[in-house]
C-alpha cells in the first residue's frame, strides 16, 4: 500500500502484474488501484503516484458525490431509495443503520469462519470498504455499506474477519471467504455500480471505473 502526496494521502493499492506500464484507476467504491511492471520499484511507483495526486483526489471526489441527496430529498439504504430525516446527513443515516445491523452480521460471519475480532469501528471512508489489523484484529468497516443491499455487508465483513486467518488475497485467503461468503464475484459487482442506480433499479416507485496510464 502506497499513498498519493504522503502518509496522509489518498491510500492505493499496488500489485505488480504482467504490464508494460503503470496503470491508475479509481473503482466504483473510490478504492484506488495501481498496477505495475514487474521491475518497477516502489520508488518509481510513489513518484507516479504524487504526479497524479490531484486526479486521484478528483476522482475520489466524484465517487463521494454519489451518495450526495438528490433533487427529491431521497437516499440510498439497504438497497432502497428512502427519505433523508429533516437534520440528519446521510452519513449519519448510515452510521446508525449498520451499527443496528452489524452486531449480527459480524456474529454470523465469525461463526462461519471460525475467526473473531477484537473490536469493530464505524467510519466514513472514501477509498475502502472495509480494512483490517490482523495483528489486533481490529475491524473497520465503512458506513456507507448502508446505502447497499444488505448482501454487500455480509461481503465486506466476512472478506475483513478472512484476513485474520490470511493477510494476503491468494487462493488460501478466496478458499476461506468462500466457505463463508460464497458469491464473492457478485458481491464486488454490486459494489462497483452507484449505490442510487442500484436503489432506483429496485425501488422505482420508491416516496465503472476511470483509469489512468503513465
């Protein structure tokens, strides 16, 4: 993991991969994703990075602003477009949402993987769903999974209590998560798309990615 513009930028994801040169892209969750030539050293990495420090930062911004309320005062949660309550930012709607929800989820996935945490934080993340301390198995899982289908958190918890047993993503690490969460690849599809075009598309009636080479 590198970031862009210093330890307090944006937080990329870097994985050397079979490319002729390096590629930048900000997926649909904001997660940024930097592929690299297998001779590339992180120094080169982390230069590329700072020069696109400001399109990182654009385009995490435009992800953001899919949670945004729109014209009709309604918002994405759980799936479903709702109506925001008068005072209430969405990001509040959504912290109180999943800490009503996560107790069992959490719960049910560590049943299923046999791995338990050692405490659970909410928090509003531009970049990443979920992220994980293995070594004190501390959790954190972003609050605007509220505004997704209620599968897409049982997703992120199970992938997270996943690293506890295995930090990397290797064949051991999809083994373990399957066995919890089956239908990974559908989970990360939903997530990719906007949260409001998912609502929409279920709730009609209801009161992906940008990249850059160098």
């Amino acid at each position: 993991m590198l970031h862009a513009g210093g330890p307090d930028g944006v937080p990329v994801e870097v994985e050397r991969k079979r490319v002729r040169r390096l590629n930048l892209r900000v997926r649909a969750d904001g997660s940024a994703h930097l592929s690299i030539p297998a001779r590339c050293s992180l120094a080169e990495a982390q230069r590329f990075l700072d020069a696109h420090e400001a399109w990182l930062h654009d385009h995490v911004r435009r992800r953001e602003a899919r949670f945004a309320v729109s014209g009709d005062g309604l918002v994405p949660l759980w799936g479903v477009l709702v109506p925001l309550p008068a005072g209430t930012t969405p990001d509040e709607l959504y912290r109180a949402a999943l800490a009503t929800r996560l107790p069992e989820v959490a719960a049910r996935m560590e049943a299923a993987l046999g791995a338990r945490a050692s405490g659970w934080q909410l928090r509003s993340m531009s970049t990443r769903w979920g992220s994980c301390t293995p070594k004190t198995a501390r959790i954190r899982v972003n609050v605007r999974l509220a505004a997704y289908p209620p599968t897409c958190l049982d997703y992120v918890v199970a992938h997270e209590l996943t690293h506890l047993l295995e930090p990397s993503h290797n064949e051991r690490f999809h083994a373990l998560l399957a066995g919890a969460y089956p239908d990974e690849r559908g989970a990360r599809a939903l997530l990719r798309r906007p949260a409001r075009e998912l609502a929409a598309d279920s709730s009609p009636t209801v009161n992906t990615d940008e990249t850059i080479s160098g």
